[in-house]
C-alpha cells in the first residue's frame, strides 16, 4: 500500500502544472503575510496618531482653562476660578 502511494505521489510531482501551482500557492502565502504585516503597522500608526491628538487636544483645553483662571483671579470671580479650575483639572485627569 505505501508502495503505491510513493509511486502515485512521484507520479504527480512529475507534472510541471502542480510544481507551478506549489511555487504559486507559496507565492501568495508569502505575499498575503507580507500585506497583513504593512496592514498591521499601517493601523497601529494610525492609532498611535489618534492618541498623539487626543492628547495634545485635552492639553490645549486644560492650557485653555489654566489661562481663563488666571484671568478669573484678576478679575476676583470666585464662580469663574471654581469653574476654570474644575474644568482644568477634568481634562488633565482625562490624559
């Protein structure tokens, strides 16, 4: 029995057609891993980016309300210093 299958397998590996079919399946192989790898490293670059701007986005608010406190300690409003900080300190515990 595995006699005949030796034989039968050497028999098909005789063909040009299937070690063509092999070298192209390892072809695609290589060529799909290779796409998912660029795929992969494409979006973890996108995600870093989203990060990067959010983090930059709740620095500038909380610069934002860190220049309005000052403003409101000028001005002696005690509602405006409570809200200006409030909202600064909201948006750094956020990072």
């Amino acid at each position: 029995m595995m006699t005949l299958f030796i034989f039968e397998l050497k028999k098909l590996f005789k063909q040009k057609l299937i070690w063509f079919l092999v070298g192209l399946t390892l072809v695609m192989t290589i060529g799909l891993y290779g796409f998912q790898i660029v795929m992969t490293a494409t979006t973890h670059q996108q995600v870093l980016n989203q990060y990067d701007f959010s983090i930059n986005l709740h620095l500038d608010f909380a610069e934002t309300y860190r220049l309005e406190r000052e403003e409101a300690i000028q001005a002696e409003d005690e509602a405006w210093i409570e809200e200006a900080t409030e909202q600064e300190n909201r948006f750094y515990t956020k990072l």
